[in-house]
C-alpha cells in the first residue's frame, strides 16, 4: 500500500514482494506459493525483512526501522480486513 502512495511510477504487475525468504506477492497479486502459516512463523522471529522489488532499475535503498507500538499495528491491521 505505501509503494502505491509513493507518487513514484510504479508497474505493479513488474513488482514482487518478499518478507523474509517468503515470496508474498509478484505480478500485482498474491503469490502462486504464499503460504500463511510459514510467514505467520516467520513474523514471530524478532528481527524482520521486508524486500520490496519494484524491477525498474538497479538502484536500491535500505531502511531500518524499530519496533511499532500496539496502535500503530491495529491501524494498519485494517487495510487486511
């Protein structure tokens, strides 16, 4: 959601999304082998990756942030529901 709201010139069926090794979405859908379960697990885990492939270019950008409060979840809970 916030890729899209970035302004930038963003093909969504050319972006793939991992978090951790967990393909979760490529060609502007769910991937074909996302599995729940294994990234619920994975979610668990205290540090977190979240690779977002927008296939335009070479360049890249690494962001490290730290842990979101209770609020800031529930609020972005709802863009599931």
């Amino acid at each position: 959601m916030a890729v899209g709201k970035t302004g930038e010139n963003v093909v969504s069926n050319k972006m793939q999304v991992k978090i951790g090794n967990f393909l979760v979405a490529e060609q502007g859908r769910v991937a074909k082998d996302y599995n729940e379960k294994d990234l619920k697990e994975y979610m668990k885990w205290d540090s977190i990756n979240v690779e977002v492939n927008l296939n335009l270019g070479s360049a890249s950008y690494t962001v490290y942030t730290c842990d979101f409060t209770h609020d800031y979840i529930d609020i972005n809970a709802d863009y599931r529901n």
